[in-house]
C-alpha cells in the first residue's frame, strides 16, 4: 500500500514539472522548438545539468504564473484545493489500462 501511494505522489509531481516544461516551451517557442518535453531534453538544449534554476533563470519575468518548482505560483490560486468531485477514494490504484 505505502508504495502505490508513494507512486502516486511521484506521479503528480512529475505531471507538475511536466506541465512547467509544456508551458515554457510555449513561452519560449524559438528556443525549445527541437526540445522534447523531458528534463533530459531541456537539460541537452540548454547544455545545463541541473536544468532546473537555469529554467527558473530564462522564465524570472513568469515566475508568478508558473508552479512549483519552476515558479511561485501555488497549484491552487483560491486557496482551496482540488475540486472534492474529482478526487479518488481512498484505497489502492485501480488495475492498469495498460
């Protein structure tokens, strides 16, 4: 049980970054446009290791947009939290679609 919810944890902070990479390379079109939407790839673009200050560098003037860990924008700006409606139950993933 501990692990599934530690994968879960994981998860939704990969889809975090994920989702910062994505809208940097929106921001920054001319720049990232050969760069995949890896850690890696935006690592090789900018021939940094760690990627991340160096990404929090080239978007300083967006920062209060972007979320953590890139930017200072909190995941929920009203301060309340996930919709109540679209949170799973408590318990073990479901079985894999996959």
């Amino acid at each position: 049980k501990e692990l599934q919810g530690v994968l879960r944890w994981l998860r939704r902070r990969l889809d975090v970054v994920r989702s910062c990479l994505i809208r940097l390379k929106g921001l920054f079109a001319d720049r990232f446009a050969d760069c995949a939407v890896t850690i890696l790839a935006f690592s090789a673009c900018l021939g940094v290791f760690p990627v991340l200050p160096k990404l929090r560098e080239i978007a300083a003037p967006y920062l209060r947009y972007l979320p953590a860990p890139i930017g200072f924008s909190p995941r929920y700006p009203n301060g309340g939290g996930a919709n109540p409606e679209n949170q799973h139950k408590v318990g073990t993933d479901p079985p894999s679609r996959h």
